[in-house]
C-alpha cells in the first residue's frame, strides 16, 4: 500500500505535492522549569514537576507527569505547612495538521487524571474575640486528594532533540480529602483548593528520543471547481431530464 | 515570519495570564467570630421584641460590655469563650440583671485562606436566672459565622 502510495506520489511530483508525510515518533522527557523559577522570588512555594510521554502516532500521545510540593503559607492569624507528591496520566492531542507539525511543533491539549498525597499541619492559629485570644495547633494530617485537568499548550523543536513549550493547566477537583471544618488550603500538583476550579501555566524544556518513524497520508483539500465547469453537467443533467420527457 | 509571530503572540497570551494569575491577591471580607445569637421574645405576646434597653457583658468583666444600654435589639450576639468550655453572662434587660451561662464544645473552623481560622462552638446546654428572663430555649446548636439564630430569651 506505502509502496504504490509513493509511486503515486513520486509520479506527479513535479507538480503536486507528496501523498505522505514522514511523521518521527518520540518519547519525550519534559522538565518544568516555572516552578523552580517562582521558587527564586518565593521562598515558600516550591514545585517540582515533570513528565514523560510517548507517541502513539501522529495525533495522541501517552502522558505520565508527576511532581513535588513543598508550600507553606502564613499570615497573622495562622501558618500552614504542606507537603507531597502527586503524579497525572492521561492522554495528549495534537490537533496540528501532520503536514504542518511534522514531528518538530505541537499545539494541542492533553486531558490528564490528577492523584495527589500529601500532608498538611497548621503549627499555629489564633483567634480574638471579646473574651481574649485564643491559640491553637493542628498536627499534621495525610490525605488523597485527585482531580481531573485539560492542558491546552504549544510546543516547538528548538534545535536537535530539544524541544520547548508552555502549557495552561485549568484543573476541576473531583476531591480533595479534607472535612468541613478543617481542609487543606493548597493541594500538590492542584494549587489552592480554596475553589473548585484551578490554573496554572508549566514552561517545559523537553528531551525527545525518537524510536521509530511512520508515514501519515496527507487529506489534501479538494480544489474548488470553478462554477464555468460544473454549469455543463447540470446543464447536461436538466437536458437529459427534457430527454425524456415526449 | 509568521509563524515568529504567532509564537509571541501565543507567549505574551502566557505571560500575560500568568501575571494575572500571579498577582491575584485576596483580603478577607467575611465575618470572622462565630457569635451565638440570641432573639428576644417579650413572653406576653411570643413575639419578637426589643426590650426597653439591653445591656450585657462577660462575667467578671464589667469594664468591658458587649452592649451598653442598648435600645432597638431585637437579636444580641453573644461571643463564647473558645478557650473554655463554658462562659457565664450578665445580661441586664430594662434595669433588672439576670445571669446567663453557657456550657459547649469548641472546634477550630477554616473560613478561607485570607481569612485563616476561626472557632465554631456546639451548645450543650444554657441556665439562666429568672429575675426578668423567664425562660430561654435553643433552637440551633451550631453556633457559626451564618446568620442563623441558635437561642431564643423570652422576658
């Protein structure tokens, strides 16, 4: 079939472009260099993330990130101290025309399953009211939390195998573990669970290591007939109709 | 030269939502005491109704009143005490003096994250005098930040 599909292509090649497109399929090592970047101007927020994916062809790839958070917040009423890890899987598309990305450029958006363990404390929190402050601690606590994510991003081959790109993360919680009363403020690999709905945005620097090569057919688009041309065959149609009329 | 374009366009898109998302701040806007609140019923008429002047403070603590000969007061907000497990008020309705107490458990409760935590309290049991107050009743237990009455004093 690729055989006499690059005949056809080889045949009018002077004129039209080839049939098929040659498409490297990748696994790829991406690093997210943001967090440790926001860790520079705070000292209280660090993550840690990265992720490992692997073309099935030339639309979807598999997608296995994972990452560190250490976040710790206070202010004048309370601290609070977390930590964990938390990984996402899922599946990313390419919705780029082959011919355009060609292995080297993505512009798609993944959708990711999010499991996040960690643990939380508050060391100290305070209240005033009329009676006097009032001073208490809350011991370190593990939970699950896990949510789901749509990551809509753009990636472009640099040079060699170096990839680089950015990525939106707008992430829905499915759950986050905590109680009515007492429930975590900011949840690894989700943000601050204080709604709902999360976002964020990841810069990668991405390693590729191509492990094999396809040929994509190429859906070229139908070249408009001019409306000179297709008056005739109507006009053909409408005569054979008055053909057969007596 | 235009996919250069494109990619700008796409990374001032970036950069401006991250900037944005970045420099959300928040301040806490709520109400941040969990009081328990009390209506007041003239117990004649069952109706609710403020009596002449109200006046109420802490045992123990007469120099600081929670309200000083108040007139109009339907509903008072008590503060419990988060750091006991029971508080005792003097409550004076139009010149006579009562003691109210309060027996509860206390529980930390986190309104948000600009706002931190406050206390939340779960009423047991009340006992008050009968000097003007004739009889008090609770009708929720849950003492929180909502605007939801928790004990009714009919005088």
């Amino acid at each position: 079939m690729s055989s006499t599909g690059e005949l056809m292509a080889q045949k009018p090649a002077a004129t039209e472009p080839p049939d098929t497109v040659t498409i490297p399929l990748a696994i790829r090592a991406g690093v997210d260099i943001s967090g440790p970047v926001i860790y520079l101007t705070d000292k209280n927020n660090l993550t840690v993330e990265g992720y490992l994916s692997a073309d099935l062809n030339e639309k979807r790839s598999l997608f296995l990130g994972g990452g560190y958070s250490n976040y710790k917040y206070s202010q004048y009423n309370y601290s609070y101290v977390t930590n964990g890890f938390f990984i996402k899987a899922g599946v990313d598309f390419n919705l780029m025309k082959p011919q355009t990305a060609k292995g080297k450029y993505w512009a798609g958006v993944g959708l990711h399953y999010g499991l996040s363990s960690f643990s939380y404390e508050i060391p100290e929190l305070s209240h005033d009211n009329y009676w006097g402050t009032t001073t208490a601690s809350l011991p370190s606590q593990s939970l699950w939390s896990h949510f789901i994510e749509a990551s809509p991003g753009f990636r472009a081959q640099l040079f060699g195998n170096v990839t680089i790109g950015w990525s939106i993360s707008l992430r829905k919680m499915i759950y986050s573990g905590g109680g009515k009363d007492i429930r975590p403020i900011y949840i690894p690999g989700y943000g601050l669970a204080a709604s709902s709905f999360s976002s964020g945005i990841n810069y990668y620097i991405i390693w590729n290591f191509r492990y094999k090569t396809i040929k994509v057919l190429i859906k070229k688009d139908q070249p408009e007939e001019p409306e000179e041309e297709t008056t005739p065959s109507t006009n053909t149609g409408s005569g054979n109709m008055q053909n057969l009329e007596p | 030269m235009r996919s250069i374009r494109n990619v700008l366009n796409a990374v001032i898109l970036a950069g401006s939502i991250l900037l944005a998302y970045s420099c959300t701040t928040g301040a806490c806007f709520d109400e941040t005491t969990a009081y328990m609140k009390a209506s007041l019923f003239l117990n004649s008429t069952g109706k609710q109704t403020a009596p002449d002047s109200l006046s109420l403070w802490g045992a123990g603590m007469d120099t600081s009143k929670i309200y000083n000969s108040q007139k109009n007061l339907k509903q008072a907000l008590v503060p419990l005490d988060a750091s006991s497990g029971s508080c005792s008020f003097i409550i004076k309705i139009s010149g006579v003096y009562d003691t109210l107490s309060a027996w509860y458990s206390t529980y930390p409760h986190l309104l948000s994250k600009d706002c931190g935590y406050t206390f939340y309290h779960n009423i047991d049991s009340l006992h008050t005098t009968n000097h003007k107050i004739v009889k008090i009743s609770i009708t929720k237990n849950s003492v929180t930040t909502l605007s939801e009455e928790n004990i009714r004093i009919y005088y």
